[in-house]
C-alpha cells in the first residue's frame, strides 16, 4: 500500500541530482588516487587533489541531509536516503585517509599491485556512477543496477586476492632488510583495501533499496 501511496504522489528529483553529484566526485578522487600512486613528484598535487574532492562530497553529503530534514515527500526511504549518502561519503573518505597516510609516511615510490588495486578502485567508481544514475528508474534498470552491484562484488574479490600477493611480495622484498618499509606498504595496502571495501557497501545498499522498492 505504501509504494502505491508513493507512486501516486510527486517526488523531490533534487535527490537524484544530489547523488550524482556525489558519485561524480568519488570517480575524480580515484582518479587522483590512480595518479598518485603512479608515485614521483605527482605526489603531493596528488593528494591535495582528493583531500578537495572529499571536501566537494562531504558538501553534497550535508546537502543532502539537510535536503531529508525539509522535504515532506521522499523518493524512498528516508533511512534508506541517509545510509546511501553516508556510504558513499566513506568511500571518498576511505580514500582521503589513504592519501594522508601517504603524506605522514612520505612515501613516493608504490609497488605495483598497489597500482592495481587502484585500477580497481577507479572501476568501482565508474560502475559506482553508472548505478547512481539508474536510481531515478530503479523499477525499470533493477536488472543493470543488479548487474553493476555483482560486477562490484567480483572486483572486491579481485582487490583482496591483489592486496595478498601484495603483502606476499612485500614481505619477500623487505625480509632481510627493512622492516618500516614493509610495515608502511601494508599500511598502504590495508587502506585501498578498505577503499574497494566501501564501494561493495555501496553495491550492495543500492542492491536493497531495489528490491525494497520493486
């Protein structure tokens, strides 16, 4: 009886434009994390760059609570509204707190599974946007959006089988020498892993909001 009482009545669209605008911003941050683990001297440019695409999302991420507090009418639940805003506010903070790791440790030089965990984030993020937009006609795009949150869900696998061999091989390479070294790259490794693990949060929130509301 609610959908019915739901379909009947207008919606506040400024949701819909709110999310997008939100996702767009976790795309540019795993962009700039992409380019910051290419390592050198884009580091530092690199990092001041997703610590200013947090601070975009966390303004839409306000707008949009504030946006739940005011509007009489919803386009789905209002807990449904703030657990979806809150988890893509901590995939970009996930990030943030990768880059300040990076910046404490003054690392500038990344292995290469690290680089491919970032592949993997910048992927998440696309299909991330890809599933955001679809929100607006979930009743008729429920199939893609499902197939967006599997294709998360394999990537996730994908970033935990890259971060073990990572941490294999930096234990290899820093077994008889440099103990810090290994410590910090796990650090790092941890992190992008949380990172992947934030976007499956993601999936998998949007996943239920379908099937709560087809």
């Amino acid at each position: 009886m609610q959908r019915f009482f739901q379909a009947l009545m207008p919606r506040e669209e400024k949701f819909f434009v709110l999310f997008d605008r939100h996702a767009a911003t976790l795309v540019s941050g795993a962009t700039a994390l992409r380019d910051l683990l290419e390592g050198g001297s884009v580091v530092p440019e690199a990092c001041r760059r997703i610590i200013t695409h947090e601070n975009e999302a966390d303004t839409v991420a306000r707008e949009v609570l504030m946006t739940v507090r005011r509007s009489f009418i919803t386009p789905f639940d209002r807990g449904d509204i703030k657990d979806l805003i809150g988890l893509l506010d901590d995939s970009i903070d996930q990030m943030q707190k990768t880059a300040k790791a990076i910046i404490l440790f003054e690392v500038t030089s990344f292995e290469p599974h690290m680089r491919e965990m970032a592949d993997i984030i910048l992927r998440c993020a696309v299909l991330t946007v890809e599933a955001v937009s679809l929100l607006g006609d979930m009743r008729q795009k429920a199939g893609r959006i499902n197939a967006i949150a599997e294709e998360i869900t394999k990537l996730e696998e994908q970033a935990d089988e890259l971060n073990d061999a990572g941490i294999k091989a930096l234990f290899l390479k820093h077994r008889e020498g440099n103990a810090m070294a290994f410590i910090i790259g796990n650090e790092i490794y941890d992190h992008l892993e949380k990172v992947v693990d934030r976007f499956e949060d993601v999936a998998n929130r949007i996943s239920g909001i379908v099937i709560e509301q087809v």
